[in-house]
C-alpha cells in the first residue's frame, strides 16, 4: 500500500508544480486511482514484490520504471478511449509520471541500501550450511562472501568428497557426517541448508530432506547439471505445475520475454518517430546514389528458427549472384555505393530493421541474423550456432559491440561471435540490454570492421 501513497504524493506533487495548488476535478484523481489500483495489479508481474535479498540495484530500478511506465501507458490509453484527453493537462501527466516513478524508485533504493547497510554490519543475517564438494562448496562460499549486503553468511560445509575435492576455504567448519551436521544446525540457530549436488546423489538428498523435516529450516536443492546445461545458470520452470529445469532450451523465462517484447515495441515506436527526418533523408540519398530501390530485402531466420524478412537501406548497386550462395561485403567492395559505405560503416543502413522489431520479427537487442545460406553453411561447423536462434534476433548485440561484427572470412571470428551470442543469451537483464543499447549509441556506431 505504500506504492499506493507514492503514486497519490506524485500526483499531489505534479499539481503543485504545475498549477500551485493541489485540489484538482474528479477525473485527475480517478485517473490516479485507476493507476495505483492497476500498479497493484501489474508491479507483481514485474517482480516488483519479490524479496530484495541478492537482487542488483540496477535491474531492481529498471523493474520499477518498466512496470511504472507501463501503467503510466495504460492510463494514456483509458484517457483516450474515454475521450478525456483534453481535461488532463500533458505537461501535468509527463511531471506525473516523472515525479512517481522517481519517488518509487527511490524509496526502493534508500530501503535496499539501508538493508544492505544493517546486513553488512552483521544484522539480519541468513546462517547457510552447505553440502556438497570441496569445489562447488568453495565456490558458493566465494560468491556469498563477494556479496555481503545480500543478508547471507557461511555457516558450515558437508563436503560429500573430502578425499578428491577438499574444502579450501578457512573460517567455516566442515563436517564429514550428516549427523555431525545436523547438530550444528540445530545448535547455532542456521537458517538455510544448500544443497550443490548431482541427480545421481538422490540417497543423501533424501536423508538430508528427512532429517530436518521437522525443523524450521529452509532447505534448496542447487542441482548440479553443469555437465548437461547448455546455458550456464540454467533456470527451473513451471511445467503443467511441475518443476522443470532447462538443459537445452532458451534461458529466458515467459515473464522475461514479456518485458523484453513490450520494451522492444515501445522502443523501436519512439525511434522511428524520433528518426523520421533522418530516415526520410537517407532514403532520398539512396535513391540517388544508383538505380535500384530503397530497401534491401532478405530472408532470415528468427526465433525459432522461423523464417521472415529484414529490411535495410539498399548500399549496395545492383548486382546477381548465383543462386544458395550469398557473398559477403569484403573492404572496398566495388558493389557498394559511396552512400551505401558511409551507412554501412555508420550502421545507418540497419535503421529500417527498427520496422521488423515494431512487426515482432526482431529484437531491439539479440543476436545479428545471417543470411540463409551462411546459416546452413555455419551450424554444421560451429558448436552452438543453431542455439542463437533461441530468442528474437538484434539490431545489436553483444558481439557486436565487442568487435565482432562485419566479415567473417575466417571460421574462428563466427566461433567468437556465437560464443558471445550464447553468452548474452545465458546472462540476459534487462540491465545487459541496457548496456548494449548504450555502448552501441555511444561508440558502435562507427567500427572499423563495417564496410
């Protein structure tokens, strides 16, 4: 409920800023009251109300404003069905939404850094006991004591290989017996018990299950499938109410591709708009640099592997090739136009692209498509390649804004590029998109690998 008194004090706020007093007609208040209910309604979906305990800050915030603007858009929309967009004054709905979202976002913030403050300090700590080998065990505790404003603290270890794989981490006591274990627990109030182990150690789950199961403590299985995920961190899902984990499979939840697709429409709407003079004067500049259309058109494949069609910026002059092969621009290709290599070596060519993401073809962020051919060609000799093809394909990617964008004449720059792909497709925030977005806007732009 204190969302609630937020969205009630930005819109107080917004009033008073714009029209210096507070009182306002009935439907400036319903319409508030329409988006704090339906804030309610959606910030759950977001994550917006799930524990705070290891979260980062950055996708925390950026949760919080893409819920918020969301609402914000849904208001928008209430207010135009209803014909009422002429009694709401824009520039007291734009302080609005600024004034909430900053309120929202900083109220989570000064919370989190309070808590991360008191659990650094030594308060409001989770004890974890963990069971497992003397590596995976060191590696949790690694992590743990890399984070200490996440509230949780290494209490104890069962190393289930302590002949193979001894603990090496000091200041946590190991034990070599459940019993041994258990006491501990029990004795020194510890509140999780981790389990990193393998599906074929089902015997000491199950002993391990049954011998707290009537103790108040929290028990997770942490399944070792390292040796079979494709993704690292592979996620557990809800399949028909089961628990599922992908081994092979897109890393990214439903609820995930949810706000990747939202984000991705608004996204490109506001840069064609926000681009239309732009794209209109590279278009005349198109046509006039050599015969032949605007737009080059190509099959590619998307998610799924379903097959649609990119647009770009025609750079090239008009020219045949033979039929299942496709040639690569190499450097001072005589096919391409004095235009056509300033839009390529600006990227300017691919702004169309921004009408495949608005048609739900494209991401605004994700892997580069490849021609037809190179897919067929590339996925017989580069591991993982097909695996690309797991999510919506970018404008840009990760690859690419770390120099691996342009000709591939050699089969080892496609295996760096996947191996970025793959990457981006098991580490994916909304806060990594971000971050491309950025680092692509701020120095992609120009490269010296695109001709």
């Amino acid at each position: 409920m204190f969302d609630v008194a937020l969205v009630l004090a930005g819109a107080a706020v917004a009033s008073q800023i714009r029209f210096d007093y507070l009182a306002q007609s009935g439907f400036y208040w319903a319409l508030v009251m329409f988006a704090a209910a339906f804030a309610l309604a959606i910030f759950p979906a977001f994550g917006v109300y799930e524990s705070w305990r290891g979260r980062s800050k950055l996708a925390l915030a950026g949760q919080v404003s893409l819920a918020w603007l969301i609402v914000q858009g849904s208001a928008l929309v209430l207010m135009y069905s209803l014909h009422r967009s002429d009694f709401v004054s824009r520039l007291w709905f734009s302080y609005w939404t600024a004034v909430t979202g900053g309120l929202l976002i900083s109220y989570r913030l000064i919370t989190h850094a309070v808590l991360a403050r008191a659990r650094g300090a030594g308060m409001n700590l989770h004890q974890v006991a963990i069971v497992g080998s003397g590596s995976q065990c060191d590696a949790i505790i690694r992590r743990i004591e890399s984070a200490p404003t996440t509230g949780f603290r290494a209490a104890a270890v069962y190393n289930t290989s302590p002949q193979k794989s001894p603990v090496t981490s000091t200041g946590v006591p190991v034990f070599d017996t459940v019993d041994a274990l258990a006491d501990y627990i029990r004795t020194n109030d510890v509140h999780e018990l981790w389990l990193m182990l393998s599906l074929a150690e089902e015997p000491l789950i199950c002993s391990l299950v049954g011998e707290f199961r009537d103790d108040l403590v929290n028990i997770r299985f942490m399944p070792d499938v390292r040796s079979l995920a494709l993704f690292e961190g592979s996620g557990v899902i809800d399949l028909l109410g089961v628990p599922a984990i992908n081994l092979v499979a897109s890393p990214l939840s439903a609820n995930s591709m949810l706000k990747k697709e939202i984000f991705d429409r608004l996204f490109a709407a506001a840069a064609l708009i926000c681009l239309a003079p732009l794209l209109v004067a590279i278009a005349i500049a198109v046509k006039l640099s050599s015969r032949g259309p605007v737009f080059f058109r190509q099959k590619r494949k998307g998610a799924d592997g379903r097959v649609f069609t990119i647009y770009k910026f025609r750079s090239m002059r008009l020219h045949t090739e033979e039929k299942g092969t496709v040639r690569q621009a190499t450097r001072n290709d005589p096919r391409v136009t004095k235009v056509g290599a300033f839009l390529r070596r600006t990227s300017l060519d691919e702004l169309p692209q921004f009408f495949n993401v608005l048609r739900g073809d494209m991401s605004v962020v994700g892997p580069r498509p490849h021609a037809l051919e190179h897919d067929d060609l590339y996925q017989k000799v580069v591991a993982g390649y097909i695996h690309r093809y797991r999510i919506k394909p970018g404008i840009t990617g990760w690859a690419q804004i770390n120099g691996f964008r342009g000709e591939t004449d050699r089969i080892e720059k496609m295996e760096r590029r996947v191996e970025h792909d793959l990457y981006y497709l098991g580490h994916w925030s909304f806060a990594l998109d971000m971050r491309i977005i950025g680092a692509t806007i701020v120095a992609g732009l120009v490269h010296r690998n695109a001709y």
